[in-house]
C-alpha cells in the first residue's frame, strides 16, 4: 500500500530529506553489515524519484528514533530546508 501511495505523489522541486537507518534487516544475523548499508542506501535511493530536490542520508548507529540517538542528524537536515526555504 505505501509503494502505491509514493507513486501517486508528485512533489516536484519541492525539498525533501530522508534519513535512513542502515540496519533494514537488524534482526537477521545473515545479513552483514556492509550489505545492511548497501541495502538501506538502495531503499534510500528509492525515495529520491519523488523530487528533485531530494537528500539521502544515512544514519549508521541509529535505531528508528533518530531524533534521539543521531539528534545532529535531524538538526543539519531541518537546518537546511530552512534555508532552502530562505533561498540559501
């Protein structure tokens, strides 16, 4: 269902700035890590069809709460749609 809804969204050149956790696949222990990340900035990837203006970031050593366990991520994300906003 969210695969269909992405593809019915058009954002255009609208800003937009996905943080990832590379750890897709953190409960199957067959999976190493290095492929963990290959696999996350794939699904990341995956999300930059819906602007142009899209940034992918990786968030390695994060769990889902990003806010909480990568806080500077989410800072230098909001602080540059801010000035994207602003025209910076």
């Amino acid at each position: 269902m969210s695969e269909a809804e992405l593809a019915r969204v058009a954002l255009r050149d609208l800003a937009v700035e996905v943080l990832v956790v590379p750890q897709p696949f953190a409960s199957d222990p067959f999976i190493a890590d290095t492929d963990r990340v290959r696999l996350a900035a794939a699904w990341g990837a995956g999300m930059e069809s819906l602007s142009t203006h899209v940034r992918v970031t990786l968030a390695p050593g994060s769990s889902h709460m990003i806010q909480w366990d990568r806080p500077e991520l989410v800072i230098e994300a909001v602080e540059r749609l801010v000035a994207t906003v602003r025209g910076g």
